[in-house]
C-alpha cells in the first residue's frame, strides 16, 4: 500500500469509509482501481487544490463493491473503479459552487454533479475522470423530490 494517492491526498482519505470500518468490510483498491484513483487526483483534485490554495475535504473516493452495496450507492457507481470523488467546503476556502465551476470551467472530467443544496450552492460536489475513453463533460443536478433522488442532466459545457 503507497501511503498517498498523490501529493495532497492520503491513502487512508482514498480508501476511509465509516461504513466500511462499522461492518467490518474490505476496502482496498486493486492495482488497475489504484492506478484509476491516481489518474483522478492527478488530473483533477491536485489543480483543483492548487487553485482552491487550501485543503479540500474527501467524503468518499475509493468504494468497493462490498461498501458500494452497504451504502445503497449506484451498481454502476464510478467510485468502485476509483474513478469518483465527493468533495466538501469544509475548510471553507472556496464554496463547493466555486469549486463545481472551477472544476467545469477549468479541468476534463467525465462526469460532474452538483449534488443536493440549492441553487447557491451544493452540499458536497461529485466527480469523475477516466483514460480509458474521452471524459464526456456530463453535468448533472442531483436533488431530492418526494423523497427521492433524481438526477437532471444539463446540457454540456
């Protein structure tokens, strides 16, 4: 196990998970998921940090399957092929809204969604990158109605 992902991201933040910790579940990326959560940091947490100029709260990068499933997360989930990262303002030098036209403005990534809050400002921002293909620049609104969440996909950038 390397002890960082990348220069401001450590593995215990990539691979933390309360559920995984609470129900005693595995969840330790493979080499091609690694190599994944590499390319992601690389390409788009490391310039975002640079330009939020502070550091950046993950509230989940790496989910195996196993922790996918306990969380009730997406079976197609990219956080499972250390694809995906959910970041949060808790440090507060920029606004997770800053942060998500940033992101769509400024860097490639396949998908981003500006998950939940309001129209200000999100509660915690999603992202994803992959190599393997052209990153489509999907942006997406996740909100709650009557109880459930559904994703409204914008036209792209």
């Amino acid at each position: 196990m390397p002890n960082k992902i990348s220069k401001h991201i450590s593995w215990k933040e990539g691979v933390f998970s309360r559920t995984a910790l609470r129900r005693g579940l595995d969840n330790t990326p493979n080499e091609k998921q690694l190599k994944c959560m590499k390319e992601i940091a690389e390409s788009v947490f490391e310039p975002l940090r640079d330009w939020v100029g502070g550091p950046i709260k993950i509230n989940s990068f790496f989910r195996g399957e196993p922790v996918n499933t306990a969380i009730g997360g997406s079976k197609t989930s990219q956080h499972m092929k250390g694809q995906a990262i959910d970041i949060d303002d808790t440090f507060g030098h920029k606004t997770n809204a800053e942060m998500y036209h940033y992101i769509k403005d400024n860097l490639d990534f396949d998908q981003l969604i500006w998950e939940f809050g309001d129209d200000k400002n999100p509660n915690w921002v999603h992202v994803s990158y992959v190599s393997h293909r052209p990153n489509r620049k999907r942006l997406t609104i996740a909100k709650k109605i009557n109880g459930r969440t559904r994703y409204i996909h914008e036209a792209h950038s």
